[in-house]
C-alpha cells in the first residue's frame, strides 16, 4: 500500500512540476529564446530526485565550445542525469519522436532527430547539429546506438560521427571538441548494485516500459556515478573510426572503474 501511495505522489507531484515549467518552455521554443535551454535542467532535476535518483559527477564538463558529450546508453534515465547536471541538447534516432510521454518531452527539449537510413535528411540534420554547437549548445550522442544492459559499453559506431566530421568546417577554428562520459548505475539503497539489481537501472529494449518504471519507483534509491574523460579535438580530415575507438576505450575503462567502487584513474 505505501509503495503505491507513493507512486501516487510521484506521478502527481511531477505532473505539477511539468505543469508550472510548460509554459515557460513553451514561450522559450516559440520565440528562441535562451530561456528554453535552462527550463529542461530544472525538470530533470526536479524528475531525478522524486524518482530518488542520486548523481555523483566526477570530472567536469569541457568548457570549450564546440562541445560534444559521446555517452554510454543503458536507460532513459541517462538523459534525466545529464539534463540535470548541464544544459543540453540530446541527438535521437528519429523514431523517438512518436514514442508516447517521451516523444513529447523530448521534443519539449528541442531534441535533434535523426533518420538514420534516410541518407537525403542527413544534410539537413548534420547543418542543425552545427548551428546548434556553433550557438553554444552542449550536444549530447549516445553512440552506441541502443541501450546497453549497463554492465558494459556496446560496440561504438563510427558512422554516428559523422555529424560531428560534417560540422567541423561549420564552427569556430574548425574543430569540435569531443568528451566521452561514463554513466554507471552503482548502488541501490545505498549497497552495491550487483547483476541482480541492473535491470533497475539499465532499459534494454526487451523490457516492457510499464513495469521497468514501476521498478524504478519502488527501487526509491538509485545511485548513478557520472564521469567525464579527456576530451579528444576532432578536426578536418581525422579518422571517425580512430575518435570511435578512442572514445569506447575512455567510456569503457571508466565504466568498469565506478562498477567496481574504484577510481576511474
């Protein structure tokens, strides 16, 4: 009974959040303005700690511009805890678009979709990725290009650099600065989270919603550790699958570092 009063509370509760943050947003998109970039940061915020997700940052995000986070992805809920901790901009594959609750609010956020197999869209989507960055927006990619069960890094691909390599001529001194980041899911209820625990945290795309977010409201204390990694300046005429590696081998030796409660040295 209490579990479900407070589920209760968390559905009421953020929806009163989205409520009173909505039409700021709203006025932000309508008219570009600077407000739309900050709204997103408070309702993550406000999603995580109702959610009782608790975020350890290790490092700091590269504060030169252009910017690009290349992130591993093993939950929806990565996007709260980044979106909590900076102000930025996600890239999505363009079927995340028409998802029920999450195609809405990542629209709210001005998300950058993209159509991964349709090749005549890439111009127009590599040019929005560049404007943004060039406008100092913190792009964020999950390279991977599917979530993972957490316990490891999938295989990067190369490919979905691409729109960083199209950019590169189209910004500032003709280089995008590239900082890989680690998002470990560690400890529930304050212990060590084991295999058993992970399909708390992680969402691969076997798992019906429904009962993973019911999970995650019960769980009521997640401890998630982010950890940003030596940024890699990528520039006209470098390697996509050399930066690919780079970035895999940095997300993956600090993954398992916060996994295993060590410094990810």
């Amino acid at each position: 009974m209490i579990t479900w009063l407070r589920i209760g509370f968390v559905v009421v509760s953020l929806a009163a959040v989205t409520l009173v943050l909505l039409p700021l947003q709203v006025v932000g998109l309508a008219f570009d303005l600077r407000l739309r970039r900050y709204v997103p940061r408070y309702w993550h915020r406000a999603a995580c700690r109702l959610l009782g997700i608790r975020i350890h940052v290790h490092g700091k995000p590269e504060p030169r511009r252009p910017l690009m986070l290349a992130a591993n992805h093993a939950s929806w809920k990565d996007i709260l805890v980044l979106g909590a901790i900076a102000d930025v901009a996600f890239i999505a594959k363009s079927e995340v678009a028409d998802w029920p609750i999450f195609g809405l609010l990542a629209k709210l956020q001005k998300t950058i979709f993209v159509a991964r197999e349709q090749k005549r869209q890439a111009g127009r989507q590599v040019n929005e990725i560049a404007e943004r960055m060039k406008a100092g927006e913190v792009v964020v990619l999950f390279p991977e290009g599917t979530t993972s069960d957490g316990n490891r890094v999938l295989e990067i691909k190369s490919s979905l650099f691409g729109a960083a390599a199209a950019a590169v001529p189209q910004v500032p001194g003709n280089v995008v600065h590239v900082q890989p980041v680690a998002i470990a899911y560690t400890r529930v209820h304050g212990m060590a989270m084991g295999r058993y625990h992970r399909p708390i945290a992680a969402w691969p795309g076997d798992i019906e919603l429904v009962p993973h977010l019911i999970g995650v409201l019960k769980a009521q204390a997640i401890d998630v550790d982010i950890s940003f990694g030596q940024t890699i300046e990528f520039r006209a005429g470098d390697n996509r699958k050399l930066l690919s590696a780079a970035v895999a081998a940095q997300i993956r030796r600090m993954l398992l570092a916060r996994l295993r409660g060590r410094e990810a040295g």
